[in-house]
C-alpha cells in the first residue's frame, strides 16, 4: 500500500478521554452505570442503523447495529475500553489508515458508530487474512 510508519504510539491519553467522556454524556450519546461498590461506568447508546464500510482489502462490508448491544466506554474502575480508547487515540493522532487482522472485523462498527458519534473523521479500513504457519497447526 506504500506507506512509511514514523512513529510509535502507546494509548494513555486520559485527559483527553476524561473530555470526551464528559462531552458524549452531556449530549446524551452516553450515560453512566452506577455498580454496586465498583464505581460508575459509562456506556454508549447503540441505535440502530445500517453501517457500510468499504474495506480497502474485502470491498464494501454492511452491519447491522440492532445485533449491537450499548457499549461500554469506560470500566468502573476508570479504564477507557479498547474500542474507545483506539476511536480517541486515533483520531487524535490523524491517522488515516487503520490495518489490521481480520480478527478485529466485529469490532469496525462499534468504532464507526463512534467515530461519527465523535465527529471525528472515519479513518480508512483495511482487514487482512490471518494466517498461520504449518508449526502452530497445534495450537
């Protein structure tokens, strides 16, 4: 595909999601979940729609998000999830392309329907096959 890395990014931003978790809740896309001695969780609202994304690898890709339940953003104990945590920290480092396994393919709508929940610029999907060598047929 031609590109050239030139950094190294590591996700600990969390003033940044201390912002957009106050943000996405004050607009109503998120509320917060008291658990009983554990703190206060906040979780997305998923809506249901029909999400398209053209992966640059496998072509157009369509979800459904009613099969989507509401998505947890932050734990109890303050840890941002994975799925926000890569929407937030990509988005604030402009990346364009996000390559990855196919492994992660369930895992595009939640963060699509993030990123415009954000207003944050969708990046480019790319999933490719995993493969695995003869050696670890065992595993």
């Amino acid at each position: 595909m031609g590109f050239n890395w030139d950094e190294l990014y590591y996700q600990s931003r969390d003033s940044i999601y201390t912002g957009i978790r106050r943000k996405i809740i004050k607009n109503g896309k998120a509320y917060i979940e008291k658990t009983e001695g554990k703190g206060e969780a906040v979780i997305f609202k998923v809506l249901p729609e029909k999400i398209k994304v053209n992966d640059l690898i496998r072509g157009e890709i369509e979800f459904d998000t009613e099969v989507i339940k509401d998505q947890v953003l932050i734990k109890s104990d303050g840890t941002p999830t994975y799925n926000f945590a890569c929407v937030v920290d990509d988005a604030a480092m402009n990346i364009t392309h996000v390559i990855r396994g196919d492994d992660h393919i369930s895992n595009t709508p939640k963060q699509v329907i993030l990123y415009k929940a954000l207003g944050f610029e969708l990046p480019k999907f790319a999933h490719l096959r995993l493969f695995y060598p003869k050696r670890a047929a065992g595993f």
